[in-house]
C-alpha cells in the first residue's frame, strides 16, 4: 500500500471541517423535517422552520450552520500496517488541519478555545488544539471521524455512577429536564454505559458520531436490550414536552444513541452528551491515494418549509423604546427587533461588572438599551457581520441584576434557552424583559444585521462589545416583565397535551 502523506491528511482535516461547518448531514435535515411537519405546537413549528431555512441559507452561502462553530473532536482508527510519509506527530498533523480550516480566508470558522482555561483563559487563535482519540487497528488504512462540538451542548454532558440496580431511563428523565434548552433541541442524544467513567462519557460521544436511524430501528424492532432503551428513551423524552428550544412541543429529540462496555460488578457508569441544532460530523478514510474530495449535496435536498412568524410578529423600534413599552409584551409573544442592539457576553460582562465595583466610567451607554449575547463569525466579502445567533444566556444570569440596575441601566436582553430564578427574580424586579432568537439559526440571524461596528473591549475579538442595527431581527419574548417565562410554562402545557397525542410510530 502507498504511504499516507503528511499533507494529505492535514488537507483532508481541514476540508471535512470546513464542509461540515456548511453543510448539515442530511439524515439530521431530513428528520427535522419529519419533527416540522407532525409538530402541532406553533412555536416549536416556527423553530424548527428557522432551522431548516437556515441550513438551505448556509448550503446556499457556504456559511457555517452555526456562529459557535465549535471544538474540534477526532476519532482516529490507525491500521498498525499504515505507512507515512512526513516529519510530523499525528496529532500535529491533526491540529494543523484544524487551523487551516478555522483561519481559511473564505469561509473563516471562529476560534473558541482558550488556553489556561483555569487561569488567563487566552485564545488560541486558529481552535487549537482538537481532542484526539487514537486506536490501533488491524489494517493498513487511517480511517476518521471529526466532529464540531458547539459549548451549548457540550456543557449540558452529565455523568453518574448509578447502583447497578438503578434504572437509567429513569436518571436520564430526571436529568433532561434540569438541561434546559441551552443544548439547542432537537438534537439528539448520546449515552455511553459501563467501563469506567471515563470511557462512559467517551462512549456517549462517540455514539453521537452514528446516522440518525431512530425510526428505521422502529419499524424492524429491537433485537437487544441496548435497542429496547433506544426506543423507550425517544418516546419517554419527547413525552416530557421540552420542544424545539425548549418552547414546548412534540419532539425534543430526533434520535437516542447508546454505546456500552463491560463494566465491574459493584458499578454502572452512565454519561450523556447532547449533540444541538448544529450537529456536524462526518466520517472518512484515507488510503494513500490522496487527500479525500468531499462533495456538497444537491440543494434539492433541503426541503420548502412555510415560514410565517414575521406575519404576524410585533414591530419594535429599539432606538425609542421605554419600559412602559415593554410591559405590554407578554411571554410567547413574537417580536421583530429594529435599530440599535448592543452586544456582550461572558467576557465582556465581566470586564463590565469589574468597572461598576472600581467606581470606573462604563464605555458604553447601556441606558434603555438591549443586548445580544452573541459572538459572531467575522464577516466576509460583502458581509456585515457573519452568522451571529444566540448564545446560552443562562451563563450571564449572575450579571443580570447588576445590568438592569440604575447602574448600567438595561431594558431587556436577547440570548437563547431558559433563564435561572434568580435572573427572572431580577427581571421582574427591574421591569425588564428577555427575548430568545433560534439557537441553530445563525445566519438567517445574520441576514437581519444591516450594520456592525465594536463600541468596547476590542482585544476579547468575537467577545467584544459590538453595536449592530437590525432590521426586523425575529425574536419571542421569553420571559415578560412580570415574570412569566415561555420556557416554564411551554413544556408544562405540551407535557400535558402529548399524553393525548400519539407520538411517532405509535
């Protein structure tokens, strides 16, 4: 066999990210297709249409799925009689493929990870490093498997050790509710059982890495116990009523991936991981005959789906709106944002709330406004801002009373999932309100984005404090001024409706 060149496998790394920063696998366009057209729930229906026009914008555009484009994770299967042909460490060649992929100049991907994550916390710059698992295996070919984990599903991953007379359906139902929506449903789920607790939390991710096949598996019938979990844990998650991001609705989840391994008799090790809205992954081999060609699906692949929230949503002009204004809107309704909206998230709240303890001027005048919690891609050719959808807002709820306080000075915000009791405490003391636009919808997020400039901290690069104007930006009022939050009382009212609602197959 012919020798695996370095430079073969360093492009073939950087291609398969930057086609899977664009383009959804098509069993995750398809079964979200399936969940828009049984979905009875006219919020979870306007979510998941979101999604779907946003995947067809990106395969239009080749433009990532996605403004979090992720943490590099490589699952590498190395024939023990592969040959190569270079000077460089696997994981070397790995690590210069990613940042070839997240610094190329006309797709750019926006690099998220940081070094000393318990310290300085500074960008890399290029996503590196990616996380590696390397096995050696019979045969002499490099076979691959890279995936874009987004931190919104990543920080959503749990681990127990259950007593082995435990029931884990009945962990993961008591877990999946105290996850939010910040993982960005529908998603699917990846559950690793037995070994040691690492290799279950490795066994739930990899399992992520399989086609979606939930309902093929349905029709034949289970043949093992692992099987037999796969289908009561679809049904008994959907049954919770979670909906598309959180918004309450008939399916949460399009699939449930199992992997187990042999475990010791006194232990059962459970890990779960979500995959999001943006899930990207795919899987290839290299056998020395050159670096592999990736081929964009034909855009006849995405389906037509009816869009119709702008109809019927409330325009809002930013640049005069007041608290007697927003305290008309109600929770679940439909908004489209025009004007001046501030951004920040983690980073740049910080930075704030250390200026307000120090009695130090803030560089920006937050009085009456909004902020995004966003951290854009960079822009490219003649764009704005490139994909820019919501971050996890949960994340700056320990900020929120000191935003909306005389100090700073805040109307209301806009991010994606629920928010924690103490911010919406915060909020209805304050009067202000926070909004949600659709995680997984990015660059239809974008499109709305007619202007960009940075107001404040310029050296936290995507983190930075940005002004957009917007122009009929789509968002729904998540949690009003007097408390009433869409992610509380969605679930509970689908949770109720779908226990006389058949589900899918039956």
């Amino acid at each position: 066999m012919p020798a695996i060149r370095q430079e073969d496998l360093i492009q073939s790394i950087a291609d398969a990210l930057q086609f899977i920063s664009i383009y959804h696998p098509l069993d995750f366009v398809q079964a979200v297709k399936a969940a828009y057209d049984r979905e009875e729930s006219p919020a979870a229906k306007g979510a998941l249409a979101q999604i779907l026009i946003n995947s067809r914008l990106c395969a239009e555009g080749r433009r990532p799925i996605c403004q979090d484009t992720g943490m590099v994770v490589a699952f590498l299967k190395v024939g023990m009689g592969v040959r190569w042909e270079g000077n460089m460490s696997l994981a070397d060649m790995v690590n210069e493929g990613v940042r070839r992929a997240y610094m190329n100049p006309d797709n750019p991907l926006r690099a998220s990870v940081l070094a000393d994550p318990a310290g300085a916390r500074k960008n890399t710059k290029d996503n590196t490093p990616a996380v590696i698992h390397t096995e050696l295996v019979p045969g002499d070919t490099l076979e691959i498997t890279v995936a874009a984990k987004g931190g919104g599903s990543e920080n959503k991953a749990h681990f127990t050790v259950l007593n082995p007379s435990d029931s884990i359906v009945d962990w993961v139902l008591e877990t999946l509710p105290t996850m939010g929506a910040g993982w960005c449903p529908p998603g699917i789920l990846g559950i690793g059982i037995g070994g040691t607790p690492e290799k279950a939390l490795l066994l739930a991710k990899e399992s992520l890495m399989a086609p979606i096949d939930i309902q093929e598996l349905r029709a034949r019938g289970p043949r093992n116990r692992i099987e037999e979990l796969r289908l009561e844990l679809m049904d008994k998650v959907n049954a919770l009523g979670i909906g598309a991001q959180g918004l309450g609705g008939l399916t949460t989840v399009l699939d449930v991936k199992i992997l187990d391994y042999p475990t010791h008799a006194a232990s059962l090790p459970v890990g779960l991981i979500p995959n999001c809205a943006a899930t990207r992954h795919i899987h290839f081999t290299l056998d020395g005959s050159g670096p592999v060609s990736f081929t964009p699906p034909p855009l006849s692949e995405w389906p037509a789906v009816a869009w119709d929230g702008p109809a019927s949503a409330r325009r809002v002009n930013l640049d005069t709106l007041s608290k007697a204004d927003t305290a008309t809107w109600k929770a679940g309704e439909q908004l489209l944002l025009s004007g001046r909206l501030l951004t920040g998230r983690d980073a740049a709240h910080k930075k704030l709330a250390e200026l307000v303890k120090a009695g130090q001027p803030l560089p920006v005048d937050f009085n009456n406004r909004f902020i995004y919690y966003v951290g854009p891609v960079d822009a490219v050719r003649d764009e704005v801002v490139g994909p820019a959808g919501p971050t996890t807002a949960t994340r700056m709820d320990k900020f929120t009373d000191l935003m909306l306080g005389e100090q700073v000075g805040l109307i209301g915000m806009v991010g994606k999932s629920e928010r924690g009791p103490e911010a919406i405490a915060s909020i209805k003391a304050h009067g202000g309100v926070y909004c949600i636009a659709v995680g997984g919808a990015a660059y239809l997020v974008s499109k709305a984005i007619k202007s960009a400039r940075v107001l404040a901290f310029p050296e936290l690069g995507m983190e930075a404090v940005y002004e957009f104007i917007v122009e009929d930006m789509p968002v729904t009022v998540a949690v009003d001024s007097r408390g009433e939050s869409v992610h509380e009382s969605g679930p509970r009212e689908w949770r109720m409706k779908i226990g006389k609602i058949p589900l899918a197959g039956h």
